[in-house]
C-alpha cells in the first residue's frame, strides 16, 4: 500500500467534528449546489413576495385573528373549518412519513428554512469575509480595524435581512401595507413589534450563529429521522469498496497498481459539508443531504479522470448490492411507501373534495331557552329561536329563510336575510303551529337557508319545536 501523504486533508477531521468547532463551509460549484441555489431563490420568492400580492381588494394570503377569518386566494376559513387545520397536519405528518421513507433527508438539505437562511448568510459571509481559508484566517487573527469593519457590515446586513424576515411574517397576519403604514405613523401595536423583533432574532440566532447545531442538535426531525429510514431509502453514500483504501497520489499512477481505491482522501467532501461531517465514515445523522459532497467529490474525479459517482445519492443495499437505478427506482415502491402514498393521496383527495363542494354558507340555530313555548294572540303556539348566519364568501349574498318538517309549521315575519361577504347576521325568528295539531312535547323541524340568487348554495338545520 502506498505511503498516505501527511498532508491530506487541508483541515483535520477532528477540526470539523468537535461539537465546540465553528463549521467553516468551502464553495462549491455543480448540478446539486446549482438546484440550492434555486429552491433558495423560490421559496424566499414565495415568502417575502405573496404577502405583497392582491387580491380582490385584499392580501391574497391573510392569517387574520382579528376577525376570526383566513383567506387564502379565494378560499375564506372561519373558526368552524378548524377540520382542515387538522386534515393539514395529517397531510403533513404522512408526507413526512412518505418523503422521509423514499428520499430521506432531502427537505433538510434544499427548502427547509434553517438551511435555506444559513445559505443565504453564508453568502453574504462570503462575499465579505472571503472564502474559507480567509475566513478562518480573520477569525483566527487580532481585532484590527478591517476585521472590524467586515465583522460589522457583515452582522449588519444580516440584521437587516432577519429584522425583514421578521416583519414579512407578521406580514401575514397584519395586512402588509397597514403594517408598514404603522411603521412609519409610529402607530404600529405591541404585539406586531414584539414577533416582528422575536422572529427577526430567531432568524439572525439561528442562520448566523447556531447554523449546523440546529441540524445536529437541536431540530426533532434530525433525532427521529432514522426511524423513518430502512436499507432502501435514500440517502448520501459513500462507495467504500470502491474508495477503500485511500491514499494521495499522482494523476498518472494506476490506483489498483498501487493498492489504493479511488478516493485520494483530499477532505474537500469534509471541507464544503455544511455540518462538517465525514461522509466517507457512512450514514450519519448529522448528514442533511444537500448532496454538497457529492458536487465536490464528482469534481475531483473529474481532476483524475476517473468515474462519477464515488459519493452520490444512492441506497445502503443498492452500493451493497451494486443495483442499477432502475433497480432502485423500482424498490422505492414497497409496502410501507406504497401504504403511506394511498393514505396521502386519499386524504387529499378527500381534502380537495370538501373545499370544492364547500357551500359559502354556516348557520347556527339555537331555541330560545328561556321559554319553551308561548301562545300568540291568535291563538297559535310560538316557539322561538335565534340564527346566526354566516356568509363564507366574498360576495354579498341574499338569504331565503323557510321551515319544514311538520303540518301546518310557518315561519312568522321576514323570511329573508342579507349578509355582507364575508360577513355575519344575527336574527330572532318565530316558528308557529296550530294548537291541537300537534301532540304535547317535542318534535323535529328542519330551518332550510337557501341562496336567492343561487339555489345550489342551500344549508339545512335540524332543531326541536316545543307543544304544550
């Protein structure tokens, strides 16, 4: 076996993997650092863009707890829809189960925010401080006046970016405009500063200064996720038999002449990881699958002309086992996936079904307790009872009220009613029978609300009327 050069990695593994070491990540270039670059770009489009976008005279996404209401495009939620809130984390908690079981960690490594915000203060890192070697060295150096200056506008922009980030996601639960025009009234409330000024400090915390120790240490998913994981799921792996052993050497010396592997152990998979693991030492829990190592690795084989792939995405029995991908595509579909993707794509279906047959209308009736029944003064036996209409669109809607069930039922006064969108109404309606029609004690009625303008959009309440 040839002699390993002592200088073969540019920073010691044990450098990277001290939990009281700062993480310096090296740039890096390639398809997968390529696909980081976007999904950053997309997700902050969508975060800090669609708090600004209109829609029908009003923010297109609102969370308002003010008024009890949330409006997503056209869809209006009121309190009693708090069914989807709960069809939303099942959804959720099964596409973790599904995407985790097939893929992994690849929500970690590409859209999850604690990756995506640390990417973008690490560029900004970058652009200020240098790259890795220059970073450390200003760490590493005396408190001089450029260090000072690079320190402050670099913690500067990233305050600025974080006290943003704060305000956009107030942003969604205080109308944008009003929340700036707040601002600059000085009228804004206590409770918008105070997580305006929590989220903004949470951001700048978590990107700038706890970066992989949220990945490592801190985030529940990272602690559970192998329970998630079997020998087909995908993952970061490393090519043992085909790295082993390792060694430095020239361009031109044939590895296998020499006894070495393909990997030629120069530590820049270690060096652009951006929690500073070893991948070579195989499936880790730190690990977030950014595929950064993959980019670098792919890199050096290129330098050496030898083949692709000595780290890539792949499964433990599939490098075990030498599959080829349609091999691994294929076991992608066994039973517990395939079980987790009928039981997601049948809650979203079902999802998707109720909020496009949901009717824009709530009523609540509730009998006036404080007495039973009254005799009117044509001699008719009243019962009376209190509606609360609630229209769950934006339009304003005119109600027919009418009421069934038992001979010779009636509804007394207005039989109409109009509510502004998205708005409520409140009404006292009296309910009459003949005396003697009916036997002494309860029985079952049926209030239907019908659209005038469109019949299809028609609730039907059940409630009890009284005889004496």
């Amino acid at each position: 076996m040839a002699k390993q050069s002592p200088n073969k990695r540019v920073i010691p593994i044990q450098a990277v993997t001290d939990p009281n070491a700062k993480v310096y990540p090296r740039s890096i270039s390639g398809i997968f650092q390529n696909w980081r670059i976007v999904f950053v770009w997309l997700t902050q489009i969508i975060f800090y863009g669609l708090c600004w976008l209109p829609w029908n005279g009003r923010q297109a996404v609102l969370f308002d707890l003010e008024e009890r209401r949330f409006y997503i495009f056209d869809l209006v939620l009121w309190p009693q829809d708090t069914i989807y809130l709960t069809f939303l984390l099942l959804l959720s908690a099964l596409a973790l189960f599904l995407f985790t079981a097939v893929a992994g960690r690849l929500w970690c490594g590409y859209a999850c925010p604690q990756t995506v915000y640390t990417e973008i203060f690490l560029w900004i890192e970058k652009w200020i401080e240098g790259e890795r070697p220059q970073r450390i060295k200003l760490d590493a150096g005396p408190r001089t006046a450029e260090k000072i200056r690079k320190k402050t506008l670099k913690h500067s922009i990233w305050l600025l970016i974080s006290l943003w980030t704060g305000l956009t996601f107030v942003g969604y639960f205080t109308p944008m405009r009003e929340l700036l025009g707040s601002i600059v009234t000085g009228d804004i409330g206590a409770w918008e500063i105070f997580w305006v000024l929590f989220y903004g400090a949470s951001t700048y915390g978590m990107a700038g200064f706890l970066r992989e120790h949220m990945c490592k240490y801190i985030c529940p998913y990272a602690q559970f996720q192998f329970v998630m994981f079997d020998r087909d799921t995908l993952i970061i792996a490393y090519d043992a038999e085909r790295g082993e052993a390792r060694g430095s050497r020239g361009k031109n010396v044939d590895p296998r002449a020499a006894g070495l592997g393909d990997c030629i152990d120069c530590g820049i998979c270690v060096q652009v990881c951006p929690t500073g693991i070893d991948i070579r030492d195989g499936l880790q829990l730190e690990c977030i699958g950014c595929a950064a190592c993959i980019d670098a690795c792919d890199q050096v084989m290129d330098k050496m002309n030898y083949p692709r792939g000595l780290i890539r995405y792949s499964t433990e029995n599939a490098v075990a086992q030498h599959y080829t991908r349609p091999q691994i595509i294929s076991r992608a579909f066994r039973l517990r996936t395939l079980v987790y993707l009928v039981a997601f794509l049948t809650l979203s279906a079902a999802v998707a079904w109720s909020l496009a047959t949901k009717v824009p209308l709530k009523v609540g009736i509730q009998k006036d307790r404080s007495v039973l029944y009254r005799e009117g003064n044509d001699g008719a036996i009243e019962n009376t009872f209190q509606m609360h209409l609630t229209n769950a669109s934006e339009q304003d809607r005119s109600f027919r009220i009418s009421v069934q069930g038992l001979p010779g039922i009636r509804l007394q006064g207005t039989d109409t009613a109009s509510v502004a969108g998205a708005g409520m109404q409140d009404l006292s309606l009296t309910v009459s029978a003949e005396p003697g029609s009916l036997d002494s004690g309860s029985h079952p009625i049926i209030f239907a609300i019908e659209d005038t303008a469109n019949p299809d959009t028609r609730v039907e309440q059940k409630a009890t009327f009284w005889m004496p």
